[in-house]
C-alpha cells in the first residue's frame, strides 16, 4: 500500500518495532553512501554511512547477513547506543539480487538471533521488491547533492580546482548544462569534455574581452543574484549579450565573494527552461561556499608567503633559503656571502630604526642589481645571501660587483664572498667557504668581492 520509498521503509520500521524492542533502521543506497531512510527513536542515529563504513557498510557490499551476538568484539560495530550487545543486519535484494540497502537491528537485552534472522530477511525481501515496484531508492535530492559538493569544495587544494569543482556542482543541483566560475577576472578551467555550449560561451567571452566580463561581474554585485524564465519575444539586458551569441536561453547569474574582489557564478543552458527561485537560492548558497574556499586557500598562500619571508625587508629568509641549497647544482650555482660594512655603527649612533632603513634600501638596490631568476634571502641582521645560476665562476664575480657598485649609489659599500658547489660537497660547506671568502674581504679593508677558492 506503500505510495513511496520513504513511506515503505517507514511501515516496515513501525511494524517490526511493534514486535522487538530492538533499535530498528532502514539505510538505503543513494549516490555513494547508505542513507538511513526510516528509524525507530534513539539518542543518535546515523544519517549517511559511506558505503563499506560499519556491519551495515559490510552486508551491503557482500550481501550476504551478519549475525552479531556481541558487537564488542566486531571491529566493524558502528556505536549508536552505550547499552546494544547484539545485532543483526540483512541486505535489502532488488528482484536480481542486487543489495540496494539494508534492514538493521541492534537489541541492548540478550536476544537469539537465529528466528529474527529469518524474519528479518523476509521482511527485508518483501520491501526491497515494493521498492523497486515504486522506481528504487529516493533519489539524492537538490540539498543532498550540494552538501557533497560542499566537502569536495572545502578539500579541493588549488583555487582552479575550487573553480572547477564549484561548476561541476552548480551544473548537477541546477540541472541546466553549462556552469562557469569566474573570479577576478579569471575563468575556471574547463571540464575535460566540455559542452558545445560551453566551448561556445568560452570563445565568446575570449572576443568580448575582460571589459565585458567585468560589466557582469559588476552587474551582478550591483543587483544581486537574477535569472531568466527562457521567455520568448523579451530581449537579455546588454550585458548578457556575448552569452545569447554562444547560443544561451536560460541563465542564472550569482555574485561571488567581495564586489572589488569576487566574480560571478553562470549557471546556463541552451534550452528554454524556467528555473524556480529555489535553484537560485541554491546557487547563491554554492557561490558562497566557493568563495569560502577560495578565500581559504588565499589565506593560507598568504600566511605561507608571510611565514617565509622576512618581515622587514619582504626577502626570503631560511628556511626557503636552506631549501633552495640543498637544490645547488655543483659548479653552476654560485652562493654570494653578503654583509653590510660598518652596519653596527649606523646602529649605535643614530638607532635600530635608521638601520632598518638601511636594510630595506639596501634590499631594494641589491634586488635591482640581480638578474631575473637571481634570488636574494636575508639570513641574519645584516647578512644576505644571494643564489645564482652561472656558466662561469667568473660571471659569478661580475654580478657580486654589479651588488658592491648598487650598494655604493645608495651611499653604503659591502664585502662580498663567492663560493661555487664543489661535487659532492654540502651546502652548508659552500656557504660556509662564501663567508670565508667574505671575511677575507672584510680584512682587506671591504667594499669589495672575492672569490672562494676551486
């Protein structure tokens, strides 16, 4: 008499439950996980379990019962009660014999499991054929499918994998076709097999250029989220002119994060179709967890970047710098032991804020001095350490002279060392033959570069 899944598993719940005080559940399959679909009361009852997760995860993958007098020694036992001791769980067979869910029963007062067994899988029989009598398990719903997306987005470890995992989730809630994040400018990357649609609107986008990418970002940040009905006979606003070329009869348009820094979220299909105000809504709450990710991953670059870098002068400092050694090529990379003369001095007569002025000047006209591709760390106070790639050992000392020459129209001088990897040698050897080299120069009375010896 049952007119739905729900309902079906719902009367096969109360009427076990008129007949055992066991703790009864029903947990049918739907996308990748059981999904309890029908219970009896307890404290807390497992709405999803993934689909080899617990006794429940096992039958449904074997399909074949279990039978647990004690669940204490089952390492499978998922608890929902601190008092259940036994239970007893049964596939639910579509008429081939195929495990679309499964019927549990968890007793907290010794029982024999034998006779409910048989009962169980009677019962168990009798409601996977309604089921398939009425279309099979429920499918996922709208809500279902976006908290799915939701973990994936919240996982996913690069904004273009955000990006891409956004569209795919707006096309499945929505149902339309085509979907396309765009943010600061950038559109997502494009799915491994794209529609023709959306092969279409990406070259429209591409003709039109970022100035009308940016009209709808900034119409949509201006008036928020709107679609279209697919109404015959009503023109699209201006704006959305380049989508109804690429051949678009229905859009959903959705900002995205701040208006200076956000996007929008198109949601389209070359269909005629009406989307309700709850897929708008939908896609509105998508957008925000996009962002949320995106925003994410931007914080944590950011923290990173800060984490690696000096503070005041805006060089990396090193633990970036012992990376970038440990990859030295012997006989290319040059190490350049940078120290600042007379430093101290600078301190002790006019004060630590003057010296970090020198630092960062310093900084700057020693970056402009290097080649592109040339790094420079701070690695102390007044120590830099500058890593190159060269042909040369002489062509190592040109550029240490190009830093000395750079320091002198700052009005400061330096005392460079040059060392060069040997085979086999360590970095922290290489480095340690630069500062040698360094105060080598310091010696011979600085504002200079030196050479470490092969």
């Amino acid at each position: 008499m049952a007119s739905s899944t729900p309902e079906a598993c719902r009367w096969t719940v109360t009427a076990l439950s008129r007949h055992t005080p066991a703790t009864i559940s029903v947990l049918l399959a739907v996308h990748d996980r059981l999904r309890c679909v029908a219970a009896t009361g307890a404290w807390q009852v497992f709405a999803t379990v993934p689909a080899r997760t617990g006794i429940v995860g096992r039958v449904y993958a074997t399909g074949g019962p279990a039978v647990v007098p004690d669940v204490t020694v089952d390492p499978d036992y998922l608890p929902v009660r601190p008092d259940v001791t036994a239970e007893l769980c049964v596939p639910v067979l579509d008429p081939t014999g195929r495990a679309i869910g499964v019927l549990d029963l968890q007793w907290s007062e010794p029982t024999d499991l034998e006779p409910w067994r048989e009962t169980a899988q009677r019962l168990a029989d009798g409601l996977g054929a309604r089921i398939a009598a009425l279309g099979g398990p429920p499918a996922e719903s709208r809500s279902e499918k976006l908290l799915r997306h939701a973990a994936a987005l919240s996982s996913a470890p690069t904004e273009g994998e955000v990006m891409g995992a956004a569209a795919r989730a707006a096309r499945e809630v929505s149902a339309l076709s085509t979907a396309l994040l765009l943010i600061g400018g950038q559109l997502g990357p494009s799915p491994a097999t794209p529609s023709d649609l959306e092969t279409r609107i990406r070259a429209e986008l591409a003709a039109a250029g970022s100035a009308a990418l940016d009209r709808m970002v900034e119409r949509a940040h201006r008036y928020g989220a709107g679609y279209t009905l697919g109404e015959t006979g009503h023109p699209p606003t201006e704006d959305y002119r380049p989508l109804t070329r690429a051949g678009v009869r229905t859009l959903v348009a959705v900002p995205v994060g701040p208006t200076d820094a956000g996007g929008v979220l198109l949601v389209a299909d070359e269909r005629a179709l009406r989307p309700d105000p709850t897929t708008v809504s939908l896609m509105e709450l998508l957008a925000g967890q996009a962002w949320t990710s995106v925003d994410r991953l931007r914080t944590l670059a950011r923290l990173r970047e800060q984490a690696s870098s000096d503070p005041l002068t805006g060089l990396r400092h090193t633990g970036p710098f012992g990376q970038r050694i440990a990859a030295a090529t012997p006989g290319r990379t040059a190490l350049l032991a940078i120290d600042v003369d007379g430093f101290k001095t600078v301190n002790d007569t006019y004060g630590h804020q003057a010296g970090d002025r020198v630092l960062v000047g310093l900084a700057r006209a020693l970056e402009g001095a290097l080649r592109h591709g040339d790094e420079l760390y701070r690695i102390g106070g007044d120590e830099f350490v500058a890593v190159i790639e060269v042909s040369r050992p002489e062509e190592a000392v040109r550029i240490a002279e190009r830093l000395t020459e750079a320091a002198r129209r700052i009005g400061r001088t330096i005392s460079v060392g040059v060392a060069l990897p040997r085979p086999g040698e360590t970095p922290d050897r290489t480095l340690k033959r630069a500062d040698q080299a360094l105060y080598a120069v310091k010696r011979q009375g600085r504002d200079g570069v030196l050479l470490s010896a092969a």
